[in-house]
C-alpha cells in the first residue's frame, strides 16, 4: 500500500481527491448535526457561548489527530481546519465564480464592486459579473503564468502581468488587447495602475521596477536597487510614491518622481510577499514567509509595531 501510493498516475490521484473531499463533506454534515443534538441537549445546562467554543475545540483537535494519522492533500493545514470550522459560522461563500483551468493567482474587485477580475496560471486573465454571477470576459494574449490583474481606477481597463516578461492592457468592454508593454527580462509579478490612471509600475524579477506610459507603451522611468526578485509594489493615495517587497527581506519605499528610494525598511527575516500603504499612506503593512507582520510608520522608516502571525490562509 505504501509503495503504491508514492506513485499513483494522475488520475488515480483525481479520484482520491474526489473521495477524499466526498468524505469530508459527509463527516461536516454530521458533524454540524452532532454539534446542534448536543446543544439542544446541553443547552439547559451549559451557557451556550461556552458549549460552542468546547465544540468547535473538541472538532479542531480530532481533525488535527486525524491530519497526522491520514496525511492526505486534502486537509495538509492546521489553518485550513481552523478557518473551515471556527470562521465557517461568521464567513459563508455568497457566490462562487470561476472557469480557470489552473491556479488562481489573483483576483480583485473593480472600484464600483460591480465586477471582478482574476488571473490564473492557465495564461488567461477573466472578467466576472458580479451580481448575474457570469463571466462577461476572457482576456487571452499571454503565453505563460499570469501573475496579477488589476481594473483601473475609472473600471474601463484592466492590467496583467505574466511569466512572459509582459505587461498587457485590456479593454474591459471589448475584451480586445490595447497594448504589450515589453522591457523586463524576467517574469513580471505585479502591475498597477497609478491612482490618475496615468501611469503603470510593474515589479519583477529582474530586480527592477519600471513606470510606463501606457498610450506610447514607453518606459519612461527604471528603478533599482532590490538584490532579488520584487513580489509586489503599490502606489500611495496620491501617486507619489511607491512602496515594493522582495525576497532580499527588505521593503523599499521610492519617490514615483525622482525614482530614489526614500526608504529601506529593514525587519524580516524572511522573503517579504507583500506590503501596502494604509488609507492614509501614513503607514505600511508588511507580510512576510518569517510569520510575521510589520506596521512602519512611513515618516520616519521605524517599525512600529510587529504581529505574529498565527494563521496563513490564501
């Protein structure tokens, strides 16, 4: 048995897959119904906010149990136990979208939350309804990876980016291809529109981030100063800056017009995926593969506060 499931084929993992997730699904339906028997049966006893909490413990650790006794693909988290039975009472799916043939890499509202765009690794960029729950779009064009997509600030555009070292502008309307903006020499990670929907930066890496008129399709400024790949940038609210991660550990904080950088926040320990300016751009939220996250006052550079991260769920 154990030398047949080190080499199963492809389609004898689908069908484990499919009867592993047939059998969770089962044992949550009775689950759910064991837990409300118990509450009606204890209810008189035990104040109920207590009950629910012992319940939810008690489930959390027999499945926990039952990850190291089963080691299946289906539950390979702690996270995912605790997401699906503590927050499944507070977060339930309204709408489920989705054709992607692969690995959703993205996905984000459009300003007015009228539709949503995703990005995916099976090369395709897609526009969804958000109301009718229909896909109003398939954007093709790239020819690898699609890392990133995003609406522009007015919603009649969309930017990706890819494995293919391009940046590619969509109408939303038509679905046809604006423009390719081309000059990275590696895969790009992420693309954004500047908030007066003037320019796009990308990041890649090539360790470069690049600001580009989109109606020339020219590059019209090159930052570095990165050491490794740059995973993610973000203009602030008014478009002056730019604030980027990397997998060097450092976030770098840059002035969108002279293309230095103001800042180099230094804390991780650890590939940094992400960080973001708050509303306010007063400040920057970073997360990083060290298990933690970092609040920086933009002023000053100094880390002000630090939270570890207890559960990582995408």
């Amino acid at each position: 048995m154990k030398e047949w499931m080190t080499t199963p084929t492809e389609k004898e993992r689908e069908w484990i897959m499919k009867d592993a997730k047939a059998i969770e699904l089962g044992d949550i339906k009775r689950e759910q119904k064991n837990v409300d028997k118990m509450i009606n049966n204890k209810k008189q006893t035990t104040p109920i906010t207590k009950l629910k909490r012992q319940l939810e413990i008690e489930m959390i650790i027999s499945y926990w149990i039952r990850l190291f006794i089963i080691k299946m693909g289906w539950i390979n988290d702690f996270n995912v136990i605790i997401s699906r039975y503590i927050m499944m009472p507070y977060f339930r799916p309204l709408r489920t979208l989705g054709e992607h043939a692969d690995i959703v890499t993205s996905a984000k509202f459009s300003r007015d939350n009228s539709k949503i765009v995703s990005s995916s690794n099976d090369q395709t960029v897609r526009i969804y309804d958000i109301k009718s729950g229909t896909e109003i779009q398939i954007l093709r064009g790239h020819s690898d990876k699609v890392n990133d997509a995003q609406f522009s600030p007015d919603g009649r555009m969309v930017v990706s980016c890819s494995n293919d070292k391009t940046i590619r502008l969509w109408d939303v309307k038509s679905g046809k291809e604006i423009i390719t903006l081309t000059g990275h020499s590696d895969q790009v990670t992420s693309a954004q529109f500047s908030p007066d929907c003037a320019t796009i930066a990308s990041c890649s890496a090539d360790t470069t981030i690049r600001i580009w008129d989109f109606t020339s399709g020219k590059e019209i400024k090159l930052f570095q100063g990165h050491s490794r790949v740059i995973n993610y940038l973000q203009f602030s609210s008014d478009g002056q800056l730019l604030v980027s991660a990397s997998a060097d550990t450092t976030i770098c904080v840059w002035d969108v017009q002279s293309g230095e950088y103001i800042h180099i926040l230094k804390g991780h320990s650890d590939i940094v995926w992400k960080a973001q300016f708050s509303l306010d751009s007063n400040f920057i939220l970073s997360c990083s593969k060290d298990n933690m996250i970092r609040i920086w006052d933009l002023r000053s550079g100094i880390e002000k506060k630090q939270l570890k991260k207890l559960l990582f769920i995408c």
